[in-house]
C-alpha cells in the first residue's frame, strides 16, 4: 500500500513546479488566481511561495497585479500532449466552447496553451497573451450558436475515431420521434450549416448513416474495433447531397432560373454538390445540379420566394405550384370580405 505521506509530497512538488511554470510564463499573476489553477487555498499559495524563495527562486510582489518573477530559472523544452495538440488544433474547430471551464478538454486545451507561451520571447509573452484574449473575444468562427450539448459526447467519439472502435449510442430518430441504441462504426465528422455531423456504418440496420451530433444522447465506447469498408469513399457519398440527407434513391437533375437581383447573392454560395451556373444574357441565373437531396433542395430553392422559378424536373414544377396554391388560399382568408 502506497505511504500516504509520499502521496502528499508528490502532489506538494507536482504543484510548486506548476507554479515556477505559471511563474515563468505570466509576466504577473496573483496568488487567488495560483491556487484556482492548482485547486487549492490562497494560505496554501503563500506557503509555497515562501518554500519557492527558500529554493532560491527571486520573485517580487507587486500588490494587487500578483507576483513577478525577478529571475527566470529556465526550464527543459516542455512537448505537447497527444490530447493538449488535439485540444489546441483540433477541438476548436468542432466547438467554442473549449475555452471554458466545464468543457471536458479544457484543462488540456488551458496547458497547452501555456506550453505554447513558454516558447515566446519574454518580452512578448503580456502581448501575446492580450491578443489571444481579445481575439478570442472578437473572432466567431461559428455561424450558429454550436451544439452545446455534443461536449459530453466528443470525449467518446474522437477515441472511437482516433482508435477505430465500435461505439453505442443513445440517438434520437427526429422523423420518428423516437429514441434507439445504435451500434455505429464512426468514420468521419462532417460540418454542415452550425451543426456537426458523424457518418458512418450503422451495425444496428446494417448500413451506412449519418447522425446528426447534438442527437446523440449518450456514448459508449465497446472494445470491439472496426475498419472503414474499402469500397467506401466519402467524396462519392457526398456528391449527391445539397447538403448532408440524401433522401432519394434515385438520382434527379434540378434546373432552376434565379432573376437578376439576386443572381450574384447565388453566385456567392459555396455548393456541397456539384453545380453548374449559367448567367443568362438578361441578367438572369440558370442553376442545374444532379442530387439525391430532393426535399433538402427543394426546401432551399422555397427560400428565394418570387426571385426562383424551378424549370425541371415537370412534375417538381407541379408540386411547388399546388404548394404556393395552397398557400395562398391560407392567406386569402384574411383579405376576403366579410
């Protein structure tokens, strides 16, 4: 059995090295903000301050701005972290909210950024560090709001991605409006529109799927792994898409003309699928694409109002006329007379 008194040591050394570190990097910080890092008392902090003086560690105290270091005592070349360089590179694309505290990578996202910072020339550590909070601040690289929820459940799924294993979840079918357990061999996280998306093998109906991220409940990671199917090629699954559902078994080639005032609006779309774009000699768009997205797209090409006419396929044609029929009888109510 372990000696608790060495259990006691070894946590006291492990957090007076944090604090010569933290020391180091910051050109100030104060004794409050020592111990909320190391998750102790502030009275703890100005013991081990007094036992880093006695190290022969120069520091100065500057009042309310914290404790400066006098002397930088050097230290070894500190690397990353396989789980801080995914924190760093990685997480932050797939959520905002990483830099705050109950992200469960935030500690490996906050310590490899201090690793970083220790590469930086002294002079240039206090701007470094008030960039990255300003920018931070000012620079959305969201569109959306994000997908809180999906925090609990990234942990389970990058190791089922980085390491190839089977993961069971807890996934809500909205079309259904039901909850199923799936067993899922996850191969790839597509973004789309302010959500993330994970496609992969569906085990449970024995095909593949995709799984809308914040849909998932619940994930569990199984010992058994999996291989991407070698006939499998995430391009070809997706060229068919407007965007992410493919709804359709078969193919259907859409044409569409986008009147003049808002043609240049469509030219600026970046297309999931692949489009083909005619400017008329009157100003005119004419758009063709050939999806297996027929409600996605359709659904988008509504959103242009008056300024879309869908030319083929006919009977499409028809439906989206018997539609706006029907919405304007639901209108007219209101202008009829009394």
């Amino acid at each position: 059995m372990t000696d608790p008194s060495y259990s006691r040591e070894f946590l006291k050394t492990e957090r007076l090295l944090t604090i010569i570190r933290l020391l180091q990097e910051q050109a100030t910080i104060t004794a409050r903000e020592l111990a909320e890092y190391c998750h102790t008392t502030v009275r703890t902090i100005y013991r081990d301050m007094k036992e880093i003086e006695g190290l022969g560690i120069q520091y100065i105290s500057e009042g309310k701005h914290g404790y400066r270091l006098l002397q930088n005592p050097g230290s070894p070349y500190r690397y990353l972290s396989k789980e801080e360089w995914l924190a760093l590179t990685v997480y932050p694309q797939m959520s905002q909210e990483i830099t705050k505290r109950e992200h469960p990578f935030h500690q490996a996202y906050r310590s490899g950024v201090e690793k970083m910072k220790s590469m930086i020339h002294d002079r240039d550590a206090g701007d470094v560090t008030t960039l990255r909070q300003e920018l931070g601040n000012r620079i959305r690289f969201h569109d959306q709001a994000g997908d809180k929820d999906t925090n609990d459940v990234m942990p389970a799924l990058f190791q089922a991605i980085t390491e190839n294993q089977v993961l069971e979840i807890e996934y809500y079918a909205i079309y259904r409006d039901q909850v199923t357990i799936r067993s899922i061999h996850p191969y790839y996280i597509i973004p789309r529109s302010g959500h993330l998306y994970v496609i992969g093998y569906c085990a449970s109906r024995e095909d593949y799927r995709v799984f809308r991220l914040n849909r998932i409940h619940s994930a569990h990671v199984l010992a058994d792994t999996f291989t991407i199917a070698e006939d499998f090629d995430i391009e070809e699954y997706l060229s068919a898409r407007w965007s992410i559902f493919a709804d359709d078994e078969e193919e259907t080639t859409f044409v569409v003309r986008f009147n003049e005032d808002i043609a240049r609006y469509v030219q600026e779309f970046n297309f999931y699928a692949d489009t083909e774009l005619i400017t008329e000699e009157e100003g005119s768009l004419l758009l063709t694409t050939t999806l297996q997205s027929k409600k996605e797209f359709v659904r988008w090409v509504r959103s242009f109002g008056l300024d879309a006419e869908l030319l083929e396929p006919q009977y499409i044609r028809e439906e989206l006329y018997h539609f706006h029929k029907r919405q304007s009888e639901r209108y007219q109510k209101f202008f009829s007379d009394p």
